[in-house]
C-alpha cells in the first residue's frame, strides 16, 4: 500500500502543536460528536499503530518503541483484510449516525482506506517496487533519537536497530524482507519496474543516510548501538548491490507515471480536476506574476541604483546578500518576530503564546527531504513536543557528479519573510497548533490530510502576509507564487511529455529565478519523488482565494479577516469541498448575526 501518500508520518504530513486544554475551547456539543468520532477512528489508529509500530512511536506511544514493522507480503494481506473489515463496519455506522459531523468523519476514512486500497491492488498486480531499506530504517529511528524524545526512550533505538538487522529471535532483516517483496513481484507477467532515474538518485544518497543513523547514536549517547549498525549496515550494502545488479538493470527509461497511477496521486494530493485544466490556469496565472513582478522590481532596482530593473536580475542581486552559517538562524528568528508583529498589528489571525522552532538540517535529513518542511510532533500523545521547521543549505550530488550544489534560495533576507509566512506563522505551524487547541476530531486531524488541504493554506498565509512584507519581500514572495504556479505546469506537462526535464529546469532557474540545487530539487520532485503533489499547492490557493471572496460577498461590510481565518484553522484539515460548506453553512450566518 502506498503509505507514502496516505499515512500521517510522511515528508508531506505536517502535523503540528503542543498540549492544550482542548476542553476549554469545546462547547458540550462539540465535545460530545468529537468524543464519539474519535471511536471510530481509534478502529483504524490502533490497525496502523499494530502494523506500523514506527508510526505509534512517532505519534509519543512509549510501548511501539522498541518494535518494528515486518512489511511481508503475508503481514500485508493481513493488515488489507483487516482495513477492509474497518470499512464494513464504518459503513454500517453510516446507517444509523445522525449527527452530520461524524458522518463526515466516518466518510473521511472510508475514502482515505478505499483509495489506499485502489493504489495496492495497482502495485501488487503491475509493479515492482524500489524499496528502499536505507530510507525505511532512517526514518524508523530519527523519531527516537530527536532533541524533544525524552532521553529514556532514545536507547530503544538500539533495539530498532537490532531487529531491523535481524539480530533479535523471531525477526529476519528487513534487507532481506525487502528483497523478497521485490522477487514476489518480478515473478508476474508485464510487470513495470521503477524508474532508473529514481533508482539511481535515491541510490546515490543511501550511504549519507546510513552515515546519519551513525550520527544520531553518537550525538545521543545511545550506548551498545556500534556493533549491530555494522551488521546493519553491511547488510544495506549488500542490499543495494543486490538492488542494482537485479531491478536497476530492468528499470525503465521513462521517469513518467503509468495514467493510472498518475491519477490516483492526483486524487491522493487532492486534486480534483483534470491535469490539464491545472496547468491552463497555472500558466495564466504565471503571467499574471509576472506581470505584478515589475513594478516592485523597478522601484527596488531605483532605490538601489541597480544596473537592471528586471525582476530576474534584481532577484540575482537579492541573492548576492546571502547570510552564512551561525547567522542564518538568528536572521530568521528575528523576520519571524516581525511577521508576528505583523500579524498582530493587522489582525490576520490569533496567534499563541510560544515561539515556533527553526533549525538546519543535516547531511542526512537533506538527502531525505531536500526542501524546507517542518519535522511534525506527536499528535496523539504528545507531552510538550512542537513542531520543527528545517532548512536544508545542500543538495546533495547527482549520479556521477562529485560536487553537492548549494542552495541559494533560502538564506538571504528578502527570501526569508516568505519562507517563515508559509512554513511557520501564519502557515503550517500555526495551521495545526490551531487545529490541537481546537479539539479537532482525530479523523480530521490524521487522515483528512493532503497536499490541497494543507498547501492551499500555506500559500495563503504567504498572500495576506505579503502585502506588509518590505518591498524586496515582497517581490520574493511573489517569486515563490509564480514557483507555485510553475510546479502546476511543469508537473503534468512533463508526465505527459509536453515538455523536457531540461525545459523544466530552464523554467526554473531562468524565470523563477532559482539556483540549480533547487531547480533540481523541483524536477525530481515533479519526476520521481512525489509526481502530482506540486500542483497541490496553486490548486488549494485558488480554492482559499475563490472561498474568501465568496464569504466576502456574502458578508459585505461585516466580513471579518481575523475571525474568517480563525474559523478556517479551528476547523482541521478538512477537504476543499467541506470546508467551504462550513463556512457558508455555519460561519456565514454567524457572522451576519453578529
């Protein structure tokens, strides 16, 4: 099953938020439908908590530490037969539930597991599989050894270690687990195998992110950790030669999606219309951008005295102020007290009373997840964590080259106020603390997710921050609007072969303005590491744009940007569609009473 897509633990899913006194902010009634929601979804949590033992850690359950999952194909029947037994039983509950919320809840994960279900058949009937053990393990082990675990469940760690390397009775290695999921599937007929391109990209960084399982141990103190990771790590070796000498020699040539699969990571993502409808708005929209661009530009290049006024060279010039090292942080920290400032001065939205958290990534977190993001907490027993926001400053080498680009694009100062308004406040992080103090459903909160929900969000925080931004602010943020709009072209235009991977690179570092270890990171994304989910993020900001100046309209004089906003957060991750009939439904109507 494709748990990439769908499973709250992945680079996409970015919940956020610390303990609050939820019940302080609930009517009785809202209490009530959210406490019998969350029944039901405990039938389905406590099935990924029992097949994923990893993602019960993540989420702070101290009894999941020390297990493993063991991915056989037979423990993977048993988990669909099970799932499948879930989906009889909510839709039974839909006869008799009255109350139109847990309805709603029920029918979230009713689509979210028949969806997943339509992925599975796909891959077990047509595809071997590139899975990639290296990566599995990181992950499995980065949620233990982190500065907010508390330090007594780090050494369970060791224990992850021992039973992925298959040094603990009853477990074989997962490297070997790996190699027979994908021997089972290349015994069947016209069968597709992955894309070299991916094979060999992801391939390349493997041996930063085994050197980073190394590093988490020394940095925590785990002790006994030294002579199972060298098991382990012989053993991933091999693995990967194996990998090479047996699936990277079969690999197709085409990095694009069967139709097929295309379409359901568009669903998966969100997105609900035709691909190519996507891209005809996008590419209007680019021109739009631009258009806006110049002035900003001009004025930028006169009050600088630059040679050029064209928004691509004053960007260039921007970039040429790049901050390094020790100074990146405190610059950051510093533009998010201004955007705070700024969001209380114009009362955007109720912001609470906690710093959010930056840091910069490591070798290891960037061959993961080159891109910034924020690194999510516990939401279902979460004790104080909070969310992280990450940058990365590297992007690690291609096959065959020798030298690691660098980045450009995140740490100069016009390029920060942007960054901070999507990931932090007014964006994501902001996004889920609010949903926790509201007491969103667990149905909501874990399996509503994807990219259109929660994308449409961060790029509208970037839109009604960006006004008060200072004017080189303001022209990056709208650089990284017409990326947005790019990524809704570029994506499907290169699954259907419209255009180049060259071509898209050219788009990129020519008119988006954006180094070529970012553009990079942009083709592989649209090509091999998660095709469909950039266009996620222009389709939810048309959603959020068209939804307000319907409300708008709606309210007239007595619209309210603060309580419209706050209203969105309080609801969750809620798709498109029922968020915006709460608002006319509910919000609307209060607000005209008012």
């Amino acid at each position: 099953m494709n748990k990439n897509l769908l499973k709250s633990t992945g680079i996409f899913m970015l919940l956020t938020g610390i303990c609050f006194n939820a019940a302080a902010q609930q009517s009785a009634e809202t209490k009530a439908w959210v406490a019998k929601s969350n029944e039901y979804t405990k039938i389905i949590i406590d099935l990924d908590k029992k097949y994923s033992p990893e993602y019960g850690s993540s989420q702070g359950l101290a009894e999941y530490d020390s297990h493993i999952a063991v991915p056989t194909l037979q423990n993977i029947r048993a988990e669909r037969k099970d799932e499948e037994a879930v989906v009889a039983k909510l839709t039974e509950a839909l006869k008799t539930e009255k109350n139109t919320f847990i309805q709603q809840d029920i029918n979230i994960i009713i689509t979210h597991l028949k969806l997943s279900f339509r992925q599975q058949d796909f891959e077990l009937s047509r595809q071997v599989p590139f899975l990639n053990a290296s990566s599995t393990i990181y992950s499995g082990l980065e949620t233990l050894l982190d500065d907010q675990t508390p330090e007594a469940r780090r050494q369970a760690a060791v224990m992850r270690i021992r039973k992925y390397a298959g040094l603990e009775k009853g477990y074989k290695p997962l490297a070997t687990i790996y190699k027979e999921r994908v021997q089972q599937q290349m015994a069947g007929k016209n069968m597709i195998y992955p894309s070299k391109q991916q094979m060999e990209t992801d391939l390349s960084r493997n041996a930063s992110i085994v050197g980073g399982i190394a590093e988490l141990c020394t940095k925590y103190k785990v002790t006994g950790w030294e002579q199972p990771y060298a098991t382990l790590k012989k053993q991933l070796e091999d693995y990967d030669k194996w990998v090479k000498a047996n699936v990277l020699v079969k690999a197709r040539t085409d990095f694009r999606l069967p139709p097929e699969e295309y379409a359901m990571n568009l669903e998966a993502y969100g997105i609900d219309i035709p691909p190519a409808k996507v891209a005809e708005m996008a590419h209007a929209l680019f021109n739009q951008i631009q258009d806006e661009m110049k002035p900003i530009a001009e004025q930028i290049a006169k009050k600088r005295n630059l040679p050029s006024s064209d928004y691509r060279a004053v960007i260039r010039e921007l970039k040429k102020e790049q901050i390094h090292g020790d100074s990146i942080i405190p610059l950051y920290e510093q533009h998010l007290k201004d955007i705070e400032g700024i969001i209380r001065e114009h009362q955007l939205v109720t912001l609470p009373n906690r710093p959010a958290i930056i840091r910069l990534a490591s070798a290891a977190e960037t061959a993961q997840s080159p891109a910034p993001h924020m690194v999510p907490p516990p939401f279902l027993n979460n004790t104080g964590q909070r969310g992280v926001f990450v940058l990365p400053l590297n992007m690690p080498a291609s096959p065959g080259e020798k030298a690691t680009d660098k980045y450009d694009d995140f740490t100069f100062d016009a390029a920060s106020w942007t960054i901070i308004a999507h990931e932090a406040r007014p964006g994501h992080e902001l996004q889920f603390d609010k949903m926790v103090e509201e007491g969103v459903s667990q149905a909501r909160a874990l399996y509503a997710f994807n990219s259109t929900n929660v994308e449409g969000w961060g790029l509208y925080s970037e839109y009604i921050t960006r006004p008060y931004m200072p004017l080189e602010g303001q022209l990056v943020s709208l650089d990284y609007r017409l990326l947005r709009a790019a990524r809704a072209f570029l994506d499907p235009e290169l699954q259907t072969g419209k255009i180049t991977q060259q071509q898209a690179l050219d788009v990129l570092m020519n008119d988006v303005v954006q180094s070529r270890a970012f553009a990079r990171q942009e083709v592989e994304r649209y090509t091999i590491n998660a095709p469909g989910q950039a266009n996620s993020y222009f389709y939810g900001f048309t959603k959020m744009i068209a939804l307000r100046k319907d409300t708008e309209a709606a309210l007239g004089s007595k619209f309210n940007a603060l309580h419209f906003h706050d209203f969105i957060l309080s609801q969750g991750i809620l798709p498109p569609a029922l968020i915006r009939e709460a608002v006319m439904n509910d919000f609307v109507p209060k607000e005209k009473a008012l």
